[in-house]
C-alpha cells in the first residue's frame, strides 16, 4: 500500500516538458529579481522596490526591453551584468546552459532532458539535440563577438577603451538576443546614432541573425543554394526579407515628412532610420527615432510587425513568421478553391494549420485582454495601450512612453504578458492545462454544416 502511495506521488509530481520550461524561465526570473534587489545592483547603492526588480528581470529573462528604470542610469556595473546574464539566459534558453554544463561535467543527458531541449527550440525530432545546443553556443558567442568588435570601433572613440569595449559587448548581446536593452542613458536607446552606417547597420544585422531562429542559422551555414534548403527555412527566409523590405519602404512613406522623426534627416538617414524601423519591431526594442512622435500609421504599422514577431526556435517572440506565412497562404489556398493550403510546391498538413490558428486565436486574445487591462488601470490613449500590450507580448521593448507611467496593476499585467510572450501562448496553455488522453483522440463525432462568413 505504502509503495502504491509513493509511486503515485512521484507520478502527481512529474512534469511535462511544456511545463518544465514555463517554470524554468519563472525561477531564473525569480533569481534574477532578487539578486537584482541587492543595493550592490544599484548606482546609488540602495535598495530597488521588488516590484521594479521583477519587472526587469522578466523582461531581460523574456528578452523584451521594456524597462521602468532607465538600464543606463538606475543600475551599477553589477546589476547591468545581471541584466546582460539574464538576457543571454533568456535568448539561448536555461536548457541550452544547463546541457552546456552538463557535458563538461561529463553528465549524460537523459531521454527527458532531451525532449525539454526540443519543446525549447520548437525542433521536428530529439536526433542530434545536444550537438545543436553546443553548436548554437558557439555561433551565438562567435557572432555576438564579431558584432561588438564592430561596434567597439564605435563606441571607444566616443566613450574611451573601457567603456567602448563594455558598450560593444552589452549591445552586441542585447541586440542578437533581441532584448533591446541599451546603456546609453535617459531612456533615449540609440538615437544618437540615427546616422551613423555602422552602428545601424550592425545592431540590425545581429537583430535578425538572432531572429530568424538557430535552426535557420545552422542549415544555412551547412547548405549552399535556396533549392536545398528546408520548406521551413524557406519560408522564414522569404517571409523576413518580405516584411523587412515592405516594411522600410512604408516607414520611409509614412515617416519622410515627419518633422518629430525623419524630415530633420539627410536621404541616408531616413534610409538608415526606416530599415532601423522596420526591422526592431521583429522583437528588438531599440529605436533609433522618437516612437511617441510617429505617425498614426507608423504606429500601427508597428503594432503589426510587433505581433507577427520573429520565427520559431529564435531569440524573439510573437506568433512568428512561419505561423503567419501559414495562415496567410491557407487563405489563399481558399480564395483559390483548394482543399490542402500550399506552400512552395508542398502541401501543409491540417494539423499544423489548426496549431497556427490557435496560437494565433491565443495570442490575439492575450492582447486585447492586456489592452483592455491596461485601458482600465492606466492613464493615456487607446493606441498607447495596444501598443505596449503588443510590445509585451511579442517580447519587443518598444513603447509609446507608458512603460515609466505604469501603475502596479500595470507593471504586473505587463510581467504575465512578456512571460506568455516568451514561452509561448500555445506552449503556455499545454503547461497549465490538461492534455486530451491518447485514449480518446479516435473518437469522431457525426459531421454537419455551419453557416460562415
């Protein structure tokens, strides 16, 4: 009897995969928040209010970048190398670090643990996992490094040799994880740079390296020529360069004659400033011209690029670009009378279509349900509210300036949206809700009609 009991508890606490990650990325958060409450974490050596501390912490964890204290101004040294930590955790994952230490101390890694790596990089099967985590680490830290050798070129004659070479690592990280935390103080982001080629050019490089996901990264690395590639990194490449170039080309539209953002700029400017612009939205965070001051359309264009967010298995969030694409040309597979949705001469299977509708049904309702929270509890207009719930859910850091005015219903409605928004609305629902039994998955009800449309 006494066995029975024990063998039934041990089942009650055994987790799924799903679920081990969603509490995975909440105690690193936790964590971070306490060790960010130190008064060692603070320029001014005292004390942050815990509810700052978790703020930040989830957001560098969840690699959003929105921030109630200004990164550049409000922390120490140490509590900026905690954020920077936390970001890196965030971006490759706590399993991809907890594999790396595992295969120096010489531990195998278990079927288990192996499953939880695929759930974390949204992976087809578990052959091979832990050879890709270890060969992500290494393109993570070899990419990030050229990017702040780059920048550093940048930053030392601006800042000197110690803090230039600082700022390019910082920034260097921050960008290729898409977290979009900066250092430069008075919540100005970048800027100061609006102009200048090789920041602009390099924070954007690294932006959507990290975004389109490690998988992508790795078969092209492995492969030569577009033919070769998988139907996924297809897609992911196709829909990213679609969204970046249409993207630049309506910021540069809406934007031109702006005198709050760019009609003060020279040709290479706006050029520079609507890439920027349309590329940070895909889950970055930096900004490099005023967003409060943006047209109408330039805001809700924002809020689209926001939602539709970076690809799976990437440092970002959102619903993701494949989720998207898949959605889309299963629309227009209806338009065109077909049965099967298409994409790239291959046909997409039924439930993958149904998988992408409910993220998107989720996601879509997480939003408008932060909004609508936000609209009760916070002072400010409509526009700022759905953005800052976009924000936070498709983890970017871009806000209208509604951040430093949250009330602490806000700031924790906000926590809840960037935590779903990392770990994924769909992944989310799987870790707090209870699966259908295999038992009944063969079980069909009679078929009748609705009337739609």
């Amino acid at each position: 009897m006494l066995i029975k009991e024990e063998a039934g508890r041990l089942k009650f606490i055994k987790l799924e995969p799903v679920q081990i990650l969603a509490l995975g990325f909440a105690t690193v958060i936790f964590i971070g928040a306490l060790l960010l409450c130190l008064p060692i974490s603070s320029a001014d050596g005292n004390s942050t209010p815990f509810i700052d501390c978790i703020f930040t912490s989830t957001s560098a964890v969840c690699v959003t970048g929105l921030v109630t204290l200004d990164t550049g101004t409000h922390w120490s040294i140490f509590g900026q190398l905690i954020i920077i930590i936390l970001i890196e955790i965030g971006g490759l994952g706590f399993m991809t670090f907890a594999t790396f230490f595992a295969v120096i101390l010489g531990r195998r890694i278990s079927l288990r643990e192996r499953l939880i790596m695929q759930e974390a990089f949204n992976a087809f099967n578990i052959q091979g996992m832990v050879r890709l985590m270890l060969y992500v680490m290494g393109i993570t830290f070899a990419i990030e490094g050229i990017g702040a050798i780059i920048l550093m070129t940048q930053f030392i004659p601006m800042y000197g040799i110690a803090k230039g070479i600082y700022y390019g690592i910082f920034h260097a990280v921050s960008a290729f994880c898409n977290a979009g935390f900066d250092l430069i103080g008075d919540f100005k982001s970048l800027t100061p740079f609006v102009e200048n080629t090789t920041i602009n050019l390099t924070i954007c490089s690294l932006i959507v390296i990290g975004g389109i996901g490690f998988a992508v990264v790795t078969e092209i690395i492995n492969n030569r020529g577009f033919k070769r590639l998988s139907l996924h990194t297809k897609v992911v490449l196709t829909t990213t360069a679609i969204l970046i170039l249409s993207g630049a080309v309506l910021f540069f539209l809406f934007e031109y004659a702006n005198p709050k953002t760019m009609q003060p700029l020279s040709l290479k400017g706006k050029i520079l400033a609507s890439i920027f612009a349309a590329i940070t939205p895909r889950t970055a965070g930096f900004n490099t011209i005023s967003t409060s001051d943006m047209t109408t359309a330039g805001k809700f264009l924002t809020i689209i690029l926001m939602f539709i967010g970076a690809s799976p298995g990437s440092t970002g969030g959102g619903i993701k670009t494949s989720t998207f694409t898949l959605i889309f040309m299963t629309v227009i597979s209806v338009i065109r009378g077909r049965e099967d949705t298409e994409i790239f001469r291959k046909r997409i299977g039924r439930s993958l279509v149904y998988r992408a509708l409910a993220i998107i049904i989720i996601s879509f309702g997480l939003v408008m349900l932060t909004t609508m929270i936000l609209s009760i509890t916070q002072e400010g207009d409509f526009i700022e509210y759905l953005y800052e719930a976009t924000s936070a859910f498709g983890t970017v850091g871009l806000t209208l300036g509604l951040t430093t005015r949250l009330t602490l219903i806000g700031k924790i409605i906000i926590i809840i949206t960037m935590y779903a928004g990392r770990v994924g609305p769909l992944t989310l629902t799987f870790a707090f809700a209870r699966r259908a039994q295999i038992g009944n998955t063969n079980v069909k009800y009679p078929e009748d009609k609705l009337l739609v449309g």
